[in-house]
C-alpha cells in the first residue's frame, strides 16, 4: 500500500482512538506490531479486515483504499450512525477486588450502531471501556483485556459476565441471578463463588453487562 493509504489508515486512528495504535489493534482485533507496519507502509492490509473497519467504525471503504471521500452529506450520516464509548481510568478486578483509581475519561472509541446490532446484539448507548485486573475470570478474560460494557443492562436477567460494584471495589464476574440475589461466579475455579442476598447486597450494584472485549495479541 502507498504512503497515501498510511496518512489515512493513521487518520483512522486519530478518529477512533485519538492516535493510540496499541488501542486501535486491540478494538481490532489485531496485533500492536501489525497496526506499526500498516502506518508505515510496511504491509498490506487484507479486504477482509478493510471491509471488518468499514463495517465497525462506518467509514467509507472506497474513501480508505482510494482517497475518494463521501459528499457531506453521507459524511454527516456516517458521524450520526457511530457510537462513542468512552474508556475510563479504573480497573475491574477479575480478582478478589481492586478499588479503582479513579473514574477519569482516558479515551474514547467509536463503534457503527449497525455493527453493534448485527453483531453484538447491542442498541443501547451506554457504553463504556473499562480494563480488566486480576485473573480469576480466566481463560474467558484475560489480565488487561479491555472490557465493553452496556450500563443500560444493570439487572441480571439471565446468567452472563457483568461489571459489579461492591463494597470491595469493581468486579467483573459470571452472574446467576436465583430468587433472593445473585451468585457472583469466577470461571477460575481456583476462586470460590459467593452469594450476594437482597437483604444483604445493599452496597452492591451491577453496572452493566459485558458485551465484548479487546486483547493484545
């Protein structure tokens, strides 16, 4: 690919992660060193993963590979039909707990609403990132894996991952809702699994449901 192709490529980046390389391979899906290449012009991306940025992040395909941009127009529609998910600075532990360091915005990052229903399931706005300490949830998630999170789901309706906050900091843990709370599970089953009752969990509060996460490869 042409210099040409990498002035847009990083301009991609500057849109979606504020420049961050290492956070644009990871929301991805691929490698940090392979994002460096693709900005120098060391290497071609594959249709498939112009075609995956197009479907992600709704830009114009033809725009990234030729240069030729969309009329206004499209352009304006294409801003009204992306997503901003705001990564904030605190961890959630997949430990025994970690309160965070504060609540911070570090970043942001666009998604296509279309993308997000086709493949996520997902129309809520409410998004947000937030990066995964501790190793209790593994192998599902891993040490440092950036987590998405609706916080328009803040009740378990059904078994699945959720961002709780508890008296002992953030967490991200499997939740089984029964009649009287929720057990809150690690799929490392070298950490127990503990209850949480109604009468007992006044101090706790699931802030959303995880619906994706980002990883280095």
């Amino acid at each position: 690919m042409s210099t040409a192709f990498s002035r847009r490529f990083l301009s991609l980046i500057d849109q979606i992660t504020e420049g961050n390389k290492k956070r644009f391979a990871e929301v991805t899906g691929r490698s940090a060193s392979t994002i460096y290449r693709l900005c120098r012009g060391g290497s071609r991306p594959s249709l498939a993963y112009l075609e995956q940025l197009s479907e992600q992040f709704s830009i114009d395909l033809n725009w990234l590979i030729t240069g030729q941009r969309a009329t206004d127009e499209v352009a304006n529609n294409t801003k009204s039909e992306m997503v901003l998910a705001p990564k904030f600075d605190v961890e959630a532990s997949a430990g025994f707990g970690q309160v965070g360091a504060g609540e911070e915005i570090s970043d942001h990052f666009g998604f296509s609403k279309q993308w997000l229903s086709s493949q996520l399931g997902v129309h809520s706005e409410q998004l947000a990132f937030v990066s995964v300490r501790g190793d209790s949830m593994q192998p599902t998630l891993q040490h440092g894996d950036m987590i998405l999170v609706d916080m328009s789901q803040k009740q378990a309706h059904k078994e699945d991952i959720y961002l709780v906050h508890t008296e002992d900091g953030l967490l991200t843990k499997r939740v089984k809702p029964f009649s009287g709370g929720i057990k809150v599970i690690s799929d490392n089953p070298e950490y127990p699994s503990f209850e949480i009752t109604h009468a007992t969990g006044e101090q706790t509060r699931i802030v959303g449901r995880v619906v994706w996460f980002g990883r280095d490869i």
